[in-house]
C-alpha cells in the first residue's frame, strides 16, 4: 500500500567466470595461486559493473576511468630491464579521442560494425596493423584488439578488451607494454577480466530532512547543462503558468500550461528526463479524476506533473496501488520505479472544458534565492519542500524552447509574469 506523505497545494552473468577463453587466448597463462591472493573490489554506481583486483594493485579513480596501477617493486624490477606497463579501465563512450563520431555511429548499426570501426580506429591511432578476435558470452560480447609495432628496435604492444551487454555502452580494459614479446602482467590482468560482474546499483533516493532535502547515498553527478524538452506543443499552447507565484488564492510553487482550443484527449505527455517515479495521488476534479506524479533524476532534480487525465499502461499500473480517489488530493509514497526519458507518461491532461496541466521543477541539491529571504520563509513555511526548492524551469530549457516559452502570455489574469523565481 503507498505511504501518505503530504497534502497537495496546486548481469547476472558475470564475464569473471567465463572469459578464460579470451584471456587464455590474449594472456601467457602462468602458475598463479589465486585462492591464496586477497583481492579489493571496485564498483562503478552509474554504469552498473563491479571487478575485483589484486590487492596488491594500487587503483586510482577519476569521473570516468579507473587506472590500475602494478606492484611498486614489480615496475622497477622490469624498468631496469627497460620494460615499461600501463593498464586502465574505461567507459569508450566518456572517452572522445577513441570514441570518435565513426565509432559512434557504428556501435548504433550493431556490434559487427562497430568492431571494424574500432579495430580501423585504433590502427590509425597507433600506427600498426590490429589483430581482432570476436568471442560472444550469453548476452555479452567480447571484443580482443591486438596491435605490435617495433619502434627503433623496441616492441610495443597494446591490447584492447572491449565488452559490452548492451551494444550501446562499452567498457574497455586497455594494456600496454614494451620489449617483452608477451605482457609481463598477463596472469595479473586475466584474473581482472575473469572477475568482472555487473550488478544493480542501488536506488539514490531522496528525503525531507527537516528543512532539507538529503539522498539516501552518494548521488551521481547531475548532467551539465541540465536541460529539459518543452512538455506542451508551444504552437499549440494558449498560454503559460509562471512558477512561483499566488494563483486561486494559493501559492504556486510549480507552473503549467493551458492550451485552450485543444482537446483534451489529444495531448500525450513523456517524461523530460530519467528518473524515479516516488510519490502519486489521484483525486476527484468535479466529476474527473486527476493524477499527479513526483519524479526524481538520481542526481537530485524533481519534477511534479499534474492535472493527468488518462494515464499511459505503466502509470496507470502505478495509480492502480494508490487509495481510491476523494476529493482530497494527497500525496501517496510510491516503491520507487525507473522511468526513462520519453516514457508516456498521460495521453490526456485536465478536463474537457479545462485542458491544461501542471509542471513544476526542483533542484534538491540547494535552495532557491527566494527560500533565503526573511519574509518568504514566513509565508510559505508550510510548504518547505517544493517552495525553497522550485526553480524556473524556463532557464532549463534550450534557448529556443525557452524563447518561445517566455513568448507565450501569461496564463494567471491576476499576477501574469509576477514569478518568485523567473527574471
């Protein structure tokens, strides 16, 4: 059953155990005791996958890579032999210089073109002929690149292992040495690639604490810029609810639109970002039952939806858990469900003498300038969490949308383009 919160105003397959094939293909499998080694384990929370290392590896961690670094007295054992190693752990995506707009493209067209494009890629880059095998693993691939070149006597050697579960995102462990004909890591880096897992990482959530809004955990780092779709067809909009402002007799922490004209039942509403959908409430509107949802980006950016009319199948199996509606429009805790960008969220806003909707946006992560005034604290004490955190949600548009949003009349006879938060 959902929980009331407040009144409203308004991999199981883990390549660890079965990549031995590719490594003992890459690698010189030495004699190795592992079950006497101690390992460390690193987990990347955004993109869901987790390796173990050798304990007496040294791991350095940076936005979007993970560089392994070897034993101190293994490196000067082998620099004295004029051997040099580097390792690393990579997202492709977040790394530009290799993933170039070719590469790109190609990763969309399937993973038998990608491969090619990258193979032909990391050839070009390092100047040698690559050597490419291709292994599938249930739902995994597994890509190896190989590439020689003998520079002024001296052998270097790079080698790629490219993974991927879900063709889109691709993970890569890069190794590098020099003069000797095979990697003086090798055991080393099969046991890295035979222990990678992927996993769910766990739900940020986030919770009024007092004044404050608090996540349950570290949050990731919000896109910068941070920027959202229009939600109405502005040719279509009549006009535009500013945020922050009295409206009915009530203050308006959100806005909205109205798009007198339409009907009703021709306006489709998708989600503006991915988030987690944590609260509802469905309520009687005369004879109409409305819906509302709160949605809320890991990061830490919120936003609330009202005035839904007919809801898509996925909401409307998470409208099916709320209490039956009255004519009190309270707000209901909700398990938290993901929700991607684009998702339908409504195929219908408002009534059919009455179309519009509600929008509102709140950065959690800090109060607005409004909340820091003396006087604003006063009036709207009793409305902390959305009031100190809305923001104007003009200024997360792009700048065309936001140019023909502003452009629009204002939708409130009374305060018109009055806003608490908007210039």
């Amino acid at each position: 059953m959902a929980t009331p919160l407040h009144h409203h105003t308004s991999h199981p397959f883990v390549i660890a155990c079965t990549l031995m094939s590719v490594a003992s293909f890459i690698f010189v499998t030495l004699a190795y005791p592992v079950a006497a080694a101690t390992f460390k384990t690193y987990k990347h929370a955004t993109h869901g996958y987790q390796f173990q290392y050798l304990s007496t590896w040294t791991a350095v961690t940076g936005k979007t890579n993970v560089v392994l670094k070897p034993p101190a007295a293994k490196i000067k054992s082998l620099a004295s032999q004029g051997v040099t190693h580097s390792l690393n752990t990579t997202w492709l995506n977040n790394d530009p210089a290799m993933f170039t707009a070719p590469v790109k493209i190609s990763l969309t067209s399937g993973w038998t073109k990608f491969v090619p494009a990258f193979s032909k890629m990391l050839g070009q880059k390092y100047g040698a002929v690559p050597i490419v095998k291709t292994y599938t693993k249930t739902n995994w691939l597994a890509t190896v690149v190989t590439l020689k070149r003998k520079v002024n006597g001296v052998n270097t050697t790079w080698r790629f292992v490219v993974l991927s579960r879900d063709r889109k995102k691709v993970f890569v462990v890069g190794e590098k040495w020099t003069k000797n004909t095979a990697s003086p890591f090798a055991t080393d880096v099969a046991v890295l690639i035979n222990s990678f897992t992927t996993y769910t990482p766990p739900i940020v959530t986030w919770s009024l604490n007092g004044s404050e809004w608090k996540p349950s955990s570290i949050p990731p780092p919000c896109p910068d810029p941070f920027t959202i779709p229009v939600l109405a067809d502005v040719t279509k909009a009549s006009s535009v609810l500013y945020p922050g402002q009295e409206r009915g007799g009530q203050y308006k922490p959100h806005g909205g639109f109205r798009l007198d004209g339409q009907a009703y039942n021709t306006v489709t509403i998708t989600a503006p970002f991915d988030g987690y959908v944590v609260a509802g409430s469905r309520h009687y509107e005369g004879a109409d039952i409305q819906y509302y949802f709160d949605v809320i980006h890991p990061c830490g950016i919120r936003y609330r939806l009202d005035h839904l009319n007919t809801l898509s199948p996925t909401f409307a199996a998470l409208a099916d858990v709320l209490p039956l509606p009255t004519t009190s429009s309270v707000s209901y805790e909700l398990k938290p469900k993901l929700i991607k960008a684009g998702t339908v969220i409504a195929t219908a806003v408002g009534h059919p003498d009455n179309v519009g909707f509600d929008f509102g946006l709140y950065d959690l992560r800090k109060r607005n300038a409004a909340s820091h005034d003396a006087a604003y604290q006063a009036a709207h004490a009793d409305m902390i969490g959305n009031a100190y955190y809305a923001v104007c949600w003009f200024d997360w548009l792009s700048a065309a949308d936001e140019a023909a949003v502003r452009a629009l009349p204002p939708g409130d006879g009374i305060n018109g383009a009055n806003s608490d938060y908007c210039d």
